[in-house]
C-alpha cells in the first residue's frame, strides 16, 4: 500500500496501538500527526519517526477537552494542509471491578474518554472532511464494544457507544465520500492490557486463555488493518465493526 501524499491523525499516539500505528501508517508514507494526553510520550513518538526521516507533528492534547480537540486538529491541517485519515485510540479501561460496585465517579471518566472523546474527535474530523469532499475515520472499539463482559460495565458501554456512533455517522456521510469504521480488538500485547493483568488477573485471563488463535493481536497488527481500511483496497468498506481477535467472539 502506498499512502504517501496522505496525513493520519492519531489520539493516545504516545504509546501502545496508537504509537504502533503511527509507525506502520510511516512505513507507508503518510505524514503522521496527533496527540496524546502524556506529553512526553507525543514528543518521543516524533523524535524517533522524525530521526527516521517521517514527517511527523505530535502534540499534547486531551480528548475530554473539546478546545484542545479542535486545535489539535487544526494544527495538523495547518501544518500538512488536510487530514485523509483519523484514527481515534485514546481511551482508558477504568477500574474493573463488580457492577454494583461500579463508582459512579469511574463510570463518568471512561464515558467522558472513551465515548465523548471520541464523539468530540469525530465532530471536528467530518467538518474538515465534509470540506474536503472525502476522507477515512477509524474508531478503535474493543470486542467488548460487540458483546458484554463481567466486571468491566462501564468500558463496554463505552465501546458499544463507539459502534454506534460509527454505524449512524457512516450512514449519514457515505454519500459524501467519507467512509467510517470501528476496529473491535479482542487481548492485544499492550502496557494497558498489562496493567490489567497484573492488577486483576481474574478479568482479562479468562479471555486471553478462550482465544481460539491461542496468542494476543500484537499493537502493529491493529495499525495494519487500520492502514488497510485507510487505503483505497477498502473503498466499499464503510459503517463496519470488525473483530480483531483471533476468532474470540466466533465461538
């Protein structure tokens, strides 16, 4: 695939499945730009794409904040002229712990990140687009965006939000040459998913030992599909959620 000439714009770039699709979305040809809440992180993911002669603008933004959504987006079209392709990552799992038990406090954080942020993405990215005539969104979902899980209440009804808001904007904007997916991973090999393991092993371990691939996705092979949606080999691809999970929710 040959996606020179094309700028992707990535949230949570700083590490994980956004830092490695930054890298394959470069080994493509695409200048990459985006933005992560840890600052540091950004900065790092630019410094080793840019010493790798990438063309690469990574800044420090919060998807909860609308006015730091906007110029994040508005800096990369400054800076590249337009945005082809989105790509909204960022997102947090929450505590994961009984429903009951839930805090409600906990609950408002993941749907502010990893709902609202992604609707808040998504509002400034099909203006620009709309523009443009043209253009490709992909929202990172989970599994647990297609069907339930225990103890983990409100990261699931985030990600189900994700799905649906990717269906109705894809019917809406098709017309209009902007097509719109969600990636659905199932266990991938990254810190976020660590942490989980490490601290509440009994929420993720069942999951990861019921993978008929019998392996975690890797965070690149997250960017690869994303890449492939972004590239004209998808072109009738549009209003999907497609697993990545080794055939875990096949079974």
């Amino acid at each position: 695939m040959d996606l020179s000439r094309k700028t992707v714009f990535i949230t949570g770039i700083g590490s994980g499945i956004g830092a490695a699709t930054a890298r394959v979305f470069a080994g493509y040809g695409a200048n990459v730009t985006g933005f992560d809440l840890n600052g540091d992180a950004a900065d790092q993911i630019e410094k080793d794409l840019t010493a790798e002669g990438r063309s690469v603008a990574c800044t420090q933004g919060d998807v909860r904040d609308e006015k730091s959504v906007s110029q994040a987006f508005d800096d990369a079209v400054g800076r590249f002229g337009s945005v082809d392709f989105a790509i909204n990552n960022a997102g947090i799992e929450g505590a994961l712990c009984s429903f009951s038990e839930t805090k409600t406090e906990d609950f408002d954080e993941v749907i502010s990140v990893n709902l609202r942020g992604v609707f808040l993405c998504m509002k400034h990215q099909l203006a620009h687009m709309e523009s443009s005539g043209s253009g490709v969104i992909i929202n990172i979902a989970s599994i647990m965006g297609l069907i339930g899980g225990a103890q983990i209440v409100q990261y699931a009804a985030a990600k189900h939000g994700v799905v649906g808001m990717t269906k109705s904007a894809a019917a809406e904007y098709a017309a209009q040459g902007i097509r719109i997916n969600a990636v659905c991973p199932g266990a991938v090999k990254t810190q976020l998913v660590q942490n989980v393991l490490d601290t509440t092993p009994e929420v993720l371990a069942p999951l990861i030992d019921n993978i008929p691939a019998k392996r975690m996705a890797e965070p690149s092979e997250v960017g690869e599909l994303c890449a492939w949606l972004c590239s004209d080999k998808a072109a009738y691809v549009n209003g999907a959620a497609l697993p990545l999970d080794g055939a875990y929710v096949a079974v």
